[in-house]
C-alpha cells in the first residue's frame, strides 16, 4: 500500500483527492449507480475529469438503472467501463437450472452472482491497484466494521477506499439535494439499495437498508461476493 498522508477520514473528498493522487490511472470507481455512488461519482470527477469508473452489467439490471447511467454519463462527459459476464458460462447456467435458479437455494444465488459479478469484477480490477467504492457502515450487520481505507485480499492485496464509511443516510441525500444530482429514480419507489432486478426490492422505512437485498436469505449472507472480509489497515 503507498504512504497515505494524514487525511481527515470523515472527508471523503480529501480522500478521494489523495486516493486520486496516489493511485490514477490505476484505480477505478466501482459504480452500481445508487445514491452513494451518485455521490462519489460528482466527487471525484469535481477532482479529476478523466477519473475511472466501472460498473457490472449483469444483464439483470433494472431499466432505470441503465437510464440512470446514461445521465450521468452525460452530465459528466464521462465514459463508463463496463463489464459484462462470460457469455458461455451464463448460456450454461440458464440452459442448466433456469432463469431463476438463485431463488433455489443460497448457493445457487452465490454461484450466479458469482458468474455475473464476482468474475467481472475480478476482470475489472486486475490491472488496478486500488479501487474506490460506496458502501457505508450503516447499510447493514455485514458492514458495521467497515473501514475507510482497507487493503482488499480478495483482489490482490490492492487497497480499498470506503470514503462514505462514516455517513448515514441523511449526508447521502444532503449531498444529493446540495448539488442536485441525478439519482436512480427505482429510490422514488423505496429502494434504498440498487442491484439486480429480482433480487431487490423496495424496503419498509423501519427495515435494515439492505433488507431488500436478497429477501428469502438470512442477513448474514447478504453479500454478494463483490465485498468480502478484508485486513484493516486505517
Ligand atoms: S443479484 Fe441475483 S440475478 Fe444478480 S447476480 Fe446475484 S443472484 Fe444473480
């Protein structure tokens, strides 16, 4: 990991200028264009015009979500790496079990998401040394201990940046009012999480933020993959 500065955490546009200055062109914005990723997006293209951002197009996202990112990309004159899955694997997998095997148990919902996201992402960060993401520590019990600078062995030992960790809901959509961004509008309809079409749904205003993730599951599992346990670092 490169010597970090002392930075304040609770800041994360002076991590992501520092992130920025430390690691571009190697390091990439994951973006599932939800609100926090909205967020970070306006930030660090205010930082670097030519910043990387990536999203994973599992071929299941919602409509919106594609509308969603296709403001942005042109609001921001930005271009969006996206990564889809391995087309043999997917034609396997839907000629096999179905269109919707990941209702059938937990481990055919790990290997789907582990076709249409896990391997794309391996993809998309092999040639990075650090990559930036918006997950925050209140969005569930699987990130309660989330940090804001990690190293990520899941990926290579590169760093990983959390400059939301520390916010609550209340900042995002602060952020978002401030600077009028647009935002997916399926948050209009009370999602709070954004994901693949059937395996997110709206949630209730007392429910866990990622409780409409994977509904039929314990909390525990709800993950997808993508962001697994990583060693501290900051
Ligand atoms: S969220 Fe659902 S549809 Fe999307 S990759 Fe995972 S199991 Fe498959």
């Amino acid at each position: 990991m490169k010597e970090w500065q002392d930075i304040d955490l609770n800041n994360p546009k002076a991590v992501l200028k520092q992130a920025l200055d430390l690691y571009h062109p190697r390091i990439t914005l994951a973006s599932s264009f939800g609100l926090e990723d909205v967020v970070l997006i306006d930030m660090v293209t205010s930082i670097r015009s030519d910043a990387r951002i990536f999203s994973l197009d599992t071929g299941r996202l919602n409509e919106e979500t594609y509308q969603c990112a296709e403001k942005i990309r042109n609001r921001y004159k930005t271009n969006i790496d996206w990564y889809f899955p391995q087309f043999d694997s997917i034609q396997k997998l839907e000629r096999g079990k179905g269109l919707y095997s990941f209702r059938d148990s937990t481990e055919n919902r790990k290997e789907c998401c582990g076709l249409r996201k896990v391997e794309p992402l391996n993809r998309a960060l092999q040639d990075m040394d650090a990559w930036i993401t918006g997950q925050r520590r209140e969005q569930s019990v699987t990130r309660a201990e989330l940090k804001v600078i990690e190293t990520d062995t899941s990926h290579g030992d590169i760093t990983k940046i959390n400059p939301l960790a520390n916010w609550s809901s209340e900042d995002v959509w602060n952020y978002v009012r401030e600077h009028k961004l647009s935002y997916n509008t399926l948050h209009h309809r009370g999602y709070s999480s954004i994901g693949c079409a059937p395996c997110t749904r709206a949630i209730k205003p007392d429910e866990d933020k990622r409780a409409g993730r994977w509904w039929w599951e314990n909390p525990e599992h709800k993950e997808c993959g993508l962001h697994t346990k990583e060693e501290d670092s900051k």
